[in-house]
C-alpha cells in the first residue's frame, strides 16, 4: 500500500472555500450525464458507491484534468464496460456516428 494521497484524499483543493454554485449553470451534456447516472442507478446497472469508486480510480493527472461532470462521464463509461453492458468498440462507433451527424447538420 502507498502513502501518496488519491485524488479524492485531497479535500477542498484548490481552497477550502464553499462551493459558490451561481458560478456554474449546467449545461445539457451534464444534465445529461445526470440522467443517465440516474437511469442506470434506479435500473441496478450501476451504484453510487461503484460511480464513486471508477471516478477515485481516475489517474490523479486525468482526474485534475477534467470537470465535475466530466468525470462521471468517463466513470459511467468505464463501469458500462466493466460490467459488459456495452463494449469500448460500441462506444467508439456511436460517439464517431453522432460527430458525423452533428458535422453533417452544421
């Protein structure tokens, strides 16, 4: 076992200050991202403590990277393809599928 803190040891890093929520709106991909969270949820495909477990496993340098949302994005995607639900494959050819079509309605 190591000493060096995980990223989810590190408190209120940067500050320690309350989060001042009027500086974030959600945008849809995070309201989005909510849903889904919550319709694997109340389905049993995946629980907060496993969220919580694939978000704390993020390499330190990933998690400081990304946003809040951003993070349960990349730890649903992770669990749906730990436990089978879909594969990266699968993943890779939707997200390729929906970039074209969103280019194609530019």
């Amino acid at each position: 076992m190591t000493d060096t803190p995980k990223v989810h040891d590190m408190g209120g890093h940067p500050n320690a200050s309350p989060i001042d929520h009027s500086e974030h709106t959600l945008m849809d991909w995070e309201r989005r991202i909510d849903s889904i969270r919550g319709v694997l949820g109340d389905k049993g495909y995946i629980t907060v403590d496993e969220l919580r477990r694939a978000i704390e496993g993020l390499p330190p340098e990933r998690y400081q990277s990304l946003g809040y949302y951003q993070r349960w994005a990349e730890a649903v995607e992770a669990l749906l393809i730990e436990k089978g639900l879909l594969t990266a494959a699968e993943l890779d050819a939707t997200m390729t599928r929906l970039e074209s079509a969103a280019g194609g309605a530019r």
